[in-house]
C-alpha cells in the first residue's frame, strides 16, 4: 500500500464558481502590504459598471501570479500566435449593437 502524498492539495469549486465571470477590465491598485485587483465587466454605452470580482494578494504572490500568467501567454502564443494588443486591433465602434442615430 502506498503512503498518502502529503505534497498533493485537493482543490474543489462550486458549480457558480466553475461559470466565472466576464471581466474586460482590470484595475489593479496596491499599498505596502497588498495587491488588489478589481476586475470590472464594462458594457459600451452604459455609464455605470459593476466590480465582478475582487482579489486581493500579498507582493509575493502578486509577482508569482505575474510570473505564472506571462509563462501561459508564452505558451498560449507559441500555439495560436501573437495575441494582439487593444490598440492594434480595430473594434467596430457600436461593438455589435443597434446603431446610434441623432
């Protein structure tokens, strides 16, 4: 019989959690002891947008999250290609919705 891998973390999620969220925006502020990231669905012509969710890091793993999430874009690029930036790519200015009319 095997001995238990005491190294092995078991991670559940609830089905709400495993539907996520939408977020186009991130907003990231810090003070000396942490890192909050807001992220924030932002909806074109609607003046008012909601915080979706709310996480909050120490330092260390602010820049171990910032470490991990540069090594998946790497090899997210090495098999679809260069993500291109916003400014690169041109959205249409109604993203999809009724045209404006004056």
């Amino acid at each position: 019989m095997e001995a238990p891998n005491n190294n092995q973390l078991n991670i559940e999620i609830s089905e709400e959690m495993a539907e996520g969220s939408y977020a186009n925006l991130a907003i990231i502020t810090h003070s000396h002891a942490e890192f909050v990231i807001d992220f924030v669905n932002v909806m074109p012509g609607t003046p008012k947008s909601r915080v979706k969710s709310r996480i909050i890091l120490t330092p260390q793993h602010a820049k171990r999250f910032m470490k991990a999430l540069i090594e998946n874009i790497e090899r997210f690029e090495d098999a679809n290609g260069d993500i291109k930036d916003l400014e690169e790519v041109q959205m249409p200015l109604n993203f999809g919705g009724p045209a404006a009319q004056a």
